[in-house]
C-alpha cells in the first residue's frame, strides 16, 4: 500500500479536479453531536422524516454506515449562489441548490465513486463508501470534526472563505489516514440575523432547527397539508427556502461569486450534457395544467420530483394564496377540481385568502360533492372568509 501521506495528496488533488471545494479527514469515532440527536428526534423537530427516528441508533458510529470505518474524508461541493431575482406575481421561487434543475446526488455520487476507487486501488482489503445524504451519518458534526467550519446558528456548516452555500458529503475507509484538526472555533458572534429572518419561526434556540417548522422541510419533506399558521410564512417559497443563508453576513458577495465560479468550472461538462434548463423560479398558474404524467416528464429527473405532483402544487397553491392576486383564480379553481385532496384542500385556501367573491359559486359547488373531510373544512372555511370580506 502506498504511503499514506501520498495517498491523500492524491485524494485531495482528485477532489479538487472533481470540483469538491473543502476536503478534510477525522478519526472515525463515536459521533460527539449524537445525544443531540436524540434530544432533537424526541422534540418533534424532524416532523414526519421518521427515518432519522428508525435509523436513529446507525448515527452513533460510521462503523454502522461502513463496518471498520478507521478515517472518513469529508468534502464540500459548492452549489450556485448567485443573488436571486425579484419574485413576480404568479411566480414561485426556488432554493438555490435546485436551480441547476439536477439532483445533485446524480452529479455527486459518481464523483465519490472515483475517489473510493482510488483507496480501493490501494490493496486488496482496503475498503471505502461514498455517502452523499445517503446514509445514517452526521454529515455537519462529520465535517467540523474534519475541519471544514463550523455550525452556525442556523445549523448549517458554515465556512469562513465560503459561506454556506455547498453540499457535504463523505467518505469512509478502514485505511488509516493522516488526520485534520478540527475546527474549534465558532464565528457567529454576537449575530442572529438567520433566527430573526426565519419567517415561520423555525429556530427554538440558536443552532436549533424544528424541521417540522422549516419551509424547506414543510415544502420538499412533508407530504400532508401544510398546518394553516405556516402558510403564510412561506411567501413566494414554492420549493425549499434560502432566507436563513441569504441573511447571513457570511454569504457575502465575493464568496457566492468564488462558489459560483468554482461550481462552474467543475462541472461544465458532464452536467450540461444532460441538463435541463436552470430554474430559480417557476411559473405557477402552468403547473395545474399538468396531470400526473405530464408532470413526471418535466420533472422526472429533477429535484422537484420528491414532492411529486400533489406536493408541488399544494406548494403552488398556498404561494398563489399568499400572493393575493386575482389572475390566479383560473389556476386555482382549475385546483378546486383536481384528483389530490391535497391539492384540492390547498386551493380552497388560497381562493379565500385572495377574497374574490367570484370564486364563491364554485367553492359551493365543490362543498356539495367534496368526499374528503379535509378539504371540506378548507372550502368551509374559505367561504366563510369570503362572507367576512364582503
Ligand atoms: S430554510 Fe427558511 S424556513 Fe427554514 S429555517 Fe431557514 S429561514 Fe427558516
Ligand atoms: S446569520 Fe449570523 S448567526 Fe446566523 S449563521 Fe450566519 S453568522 Fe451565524
């Protein structure tokens, strides 16, 4: 087996031409983050991801994710973090690290194949996994261990020279190898601005984060109707939210130009091949005349498809409510009438929220030969909005 000092140098040479912009190793040891964890799970705060609960034991050690894990090479890929455009009626924004329209575990996970192959290489029983979200691991308290930065008040790691605006990922191998100091230190200071701008109140405490409160999770993660207090809160969020990081002094200017360019000129090639056009934002009245299979070839191959169908235009529907214009009844009613209760409760909602009388007759109507319990307290509860505003 090579020395290995050499081998890292060339790790951390082919993590660079990969794109990755942070590499660090650390011990694999019993995860300091772990209780937690567990205190987090026992909250409530990971709402209906009851896989963090199922799987909650694996996250104690790597040696769950990679039997005889010895080092694990933490790694940073940076996303776009241009400034977004101003959001128009009828539009619904995107997170950033959607915008290139790619899963970013298509373009990540064959990147960590080549790295893993490069250990492999080495001998026979030397072993190694790539994991990217994937896998039960505490990818943040991973990478400070390996000092890539700290985890700031808004939970996510945060990097003095880059912000926050990267993907983590792993990798673990039983080979030994030289290790990094850990990142110690903590640069928040005395700010708070991501728990002020949090706009559902997501954060208990710093470096807190109910999920079950998070317009990301509520938006991406959550499959039932989204509780009437937060909907408002999401605004112009269609998928994900990037207000915690916006906010964030760390985020400045030439960092999101130096992540940019980085994420550019790493995969130019491989990822405009088969890229979709980017998309920050979507227009929304378009989506309700999808059914489900027209959806599935737009979005097939992107993030959104997590949400499917229903989720994402129970998302567009409640932005729509929220931004309270009267082009938006068509869609909407068009929405009243859709297979999903989901969809269907959701754009009850917003017609009321919009309070055009116009929509009444048909919310009525709908009232009538509604089945679902659900929905028939959304279209109740928007009439009655309706009479108030009359
Ligand atoms: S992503 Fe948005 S909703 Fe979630 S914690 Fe950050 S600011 Fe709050
Ligand atoms: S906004 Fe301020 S408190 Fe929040 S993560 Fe950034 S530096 Fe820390």
């Amino acid at each position: 087996m090579n020395d290995p000092t050499q081998l890292v140098n060339t790790l951390r040479q082919a993590a660079t031409d990969a794109g990755f912009s942070q590499f660090g190793i650390t011990p694999a040891v019993p995860i300091t983050g772990y209780s937690d964890l567990v205190a987090w799970i026992d909250s409530g705060y990971a709402g209906e991801m009851g896989y963090f609960a199922n799987r909650q034991q694996a996250y104690a050690h790597p040696n769950s994710v990679l039997e005889g894990t010895k080092s694990i090479i933490a790694l940073a890929y940076p996303y776009d973090s241009a400034e977004a455009a101003p959001c128009s009626n009828g539009m619904g924004r995107i997170a950033k690290y959607i915008w290139s329209g790619v899963d970013y575990h298509d373009i990540i996970h064959p990147k960590l194949k080549q790295l893993c192959k490069l250990i492999t290489q080495q001998s026979p029983e030397s072993k190694a996994r790539g994991v990217v979200d994937t896998a039960p691991l505490m990818e943040r308290e991973i990478a400070q261990q390996a000092g890539l930065g700290w985890q700031g008040k808004n939970t996510l790691l945060l990097n003095k020279h880059q912000g926050s605006y990267f993907f983590l990922a792993c990798i673990l191998s039983n080979v030994e190898l030289p290790c990094d100091e850990t990142h110690n230190t903590e640069h928040c200071g005395t700010c708070q601005a991501c728990l002020d701008a949090c706009p559902t109140d997501a954060f208990p405490a710093p470096g807190v984060l109910d999920a079950s409160r998070c317009i990301s999770y509520l938006t991406i993660e959550h499959r039932s109707p989204i509780p009437a207090s937060l909907r408002e809160g999401m605004g112009h969020w269609l998928f994900g939210c990037d207000i915690c990081q916006e906010v964030c002094p760390w985020n400045r200017k030439p960092t999101r130009e130096a992540n940019r360019q980085h994420e550019q000129a790493a995969h130019t090639t491989e990822v405009d091949e088969a890229k979709p056009l980017r998309f920050d934002q979507l227009d929304l009245a378009s989506l309700f005349e999808l059914d489900d299979e027209q959806f599935r070839q737009r979005f097939r191959k992107t993030p959104l498809w997590r949400a499917r169908r229903r989720g994402v235009l129970r998302n567009a529907a409640i932005v729509l409510g929220n931004q309270k214009h009267r082009s938006s009844i068509p869609a909407l009613r068009r929405g009243l009438e859709d297979p999903e209760a989901l969809v269907r409760g959701a754009s009850a909602w917003a017609l009321g929220c919009i309070g055009d009388e116009a929509a009444g007759p048909q919310l009525t109507l709908c009232l009538d030969h509604e089945q679902d319990p659900e929905v028939t307290e959304e279209i109740t509860l928007a009439l009655s909005k309706l009479k108030t505003n009359q």
